[in-house]
C-alpha cells in the first residue's frame, strides 16, 4: 500500500484526535503558520522569520536533546542546485523528492499549484464558464517558471564561483518581459536579454550560458522553478483571460485558503510530514 492511498483526511483526523502529547510545528513565516495551523490543529504552530532561524531552532533544540517533539519545515529553494541539501528526521523541506519519484519543488507555492488548489482557484475567477485547461496552464507555468528560474539560479551560481552578488531585482518585475497574448502567456525575450545583460555586465556570457546548461539538464522539472514567479505569472494569467485585477499576492493567498489536508496527502513531502506526525502522535 502506498503511502498515498494510507493518508485520508479521516486517518489524519484521528492520529491527531489521539495524540497522547502536544507537538509543535517550526516554519519560516506567518503565512506559512496559516496553512499548517489549519491542517494540524492539534498542534502549535511557530513562525521564527526565515529558513535559518529554523533550522538555528532545530540544531540547537538537538544540541540540548529536545527535538523530539518538534517538526520544522522549510522551503528548498534551489538547494539541491547550491549544494545546500540538510538532513534530519525532524526536517522536512517542501518539496523534496521522494522513493515513489513524485514531482518535486522549491517551496509550498509551488507544491501547492501542483495539487486541486489551483483547479479550486481557477473556479473563482471562471464565473460558471468553461473550466481551465489545468495541463495547459501547469505546462505553460513549468515553461516560463523554469526559464526565470534557471537565471535566477545561474546569477547566484555564477556571482557565488567569480563575481560577487549580482543584481537580479530585474527579474522580480515579471510584467516587462512576460505578456498575455490570446490565452497565452509569452516572454519578451529582446527586453529580458537585455535586463540581464544590463544586470550581469562583464558576466552576462557566463550567466547566460550557465542557464542555458540549467534549462537543458531541468528545463522540464519544477525544481528550477521559484512559487512566487508562478504566483505572478497565474495573476498575468487570469487577468488577461478573465479580465480580473488579482495581484501576485492575492494568487497566493488564495491558493492558501484552497489548501487543505485532502491536498498536503497529494504532495511528496506532505506524505512524509504526516508518518511523523502520526508517530508523534500516538507515541507515549
């Protein structure tokens, strides 16, 4: 029996109703405690301000042996391109892979389009009409996210190996080079080229050509892709189709309040947050 099809909201339900001991959740911010406090409600949630204070959190409370009834969750972001991967029981990183070979990601934005939140958001703003083609758009975000974030990934791989920081702010105004053309969305590439040349300077060859090396090795992976720039990309999208004015953040927020534990049981990490949670749970 897979790990899935173990994992309902009913069996969810009452591995928590039975917890023998109250457990807390770590995680990097307050929209993250929104979600999992909604999930876990048997459990006390922490936001501490960004991944490094939880993972401070975490090796200190193993330093002093306390980590025993605590779960800490992180996004990846690009760790497995920065040599960054950290393990421990007690840590679970969204969304890493899994020995069932599921999808895997950078972060709870990210995991969350790929479950029934983004169909459940579609529907708000679809007003009854026809429904979204959800392969389309998933396609068409995996194409475009993956072509913002194999730049996002080579500036700091190449600023990192032999130039300093380099400036990528230019890559947050997603509206200057990504446009909405007839129920699509394109990228101009003569404006995005030139905002990295502008930005690298004397590194532009190194960094164009260490995303194109990205692009090609996980051109068809989420794991290149950043939650926020798919957020933006989602509100390009359904103001264009539906003539709507939802920002990044409302996409956000709204695949947010979408999100349930019907959906945690459809991520990788999710499945492997709940076996510890229920070993929490009904360990004396």
């Amino acid at each position: 029996m897979s790990l899935r099809s173990y994992h309902t909201p009913s069996v969810m339900a009452a591995q928590q109703a039975m917890c023998r001991r109250s457990f807390f959740i770590y995680v990097e911010g307050s929209t993250d405690k929104s979600v999992f406090q909604k999930i876990f409600d048997r459990a006390t949630v922490y936001h501490v301000e960004g991944k490094s204070n939880v993972l401070k959190m975490l090796f200190n409370a193993r330093e002093r042996s306390e980590s025993g009834n605590r779960i800490c969750v992180i996004d990846a972001d690009f760790s497995h391109l920065l040599d960054e991967d950290i393990k421990h029981e007690d840590l679970f990183v969204v969304s890493e892979g899994s020995s069932w070979d599921e999808v895997s990601c950078n972060d709870l934005e990210s995991a969350m389009i790929l479950t029934d939140a983004l169909a459940a958001l579609m529907m708000d703003y679809s007003g009854g009409g026809p429904m979204v083609n959800l392969s389309f758009l998933r396609n068409m975000l995996l194409d475009l996210g993956g072509f913002i974030g194999s730049y996002r990934v080579a500036f700091r791989l190449v600023g990192r190996e032999s130039m300093g920081e380099l400036r990528t702010g230019f890559i947050d105004n997603i509206i200057s080079y990504v446009k909405y053309d007839r129920g699509d969305l394109v990228v101009k590439e003569e404006v995005f080229t030139e905002n990295v040349r502008m930005a690298a300077g004397i590194g532009f060859d190194a960094v164009n050509e260490k995303a194109l090396e990205l692009r090609s090795e996980y051109g068809g992976s989420w794991r290149i892709c950043r939650g926020h720039d798919l957020c933006y990309l989602i509100s390009m999208y359904i103001n264009g189709k539906f003539r709507a004015n939802v920002s990044p953040a409302g996409v956000e927020d709204g695949l947010r309040r979408k999100f349930n534990q019907k959906m945690l049981i459809q991520t990788a990490f999710g499945c492997k947050m709940l076996d510890r949670v229920g070993h929490l749970c009904t360990r004396a």
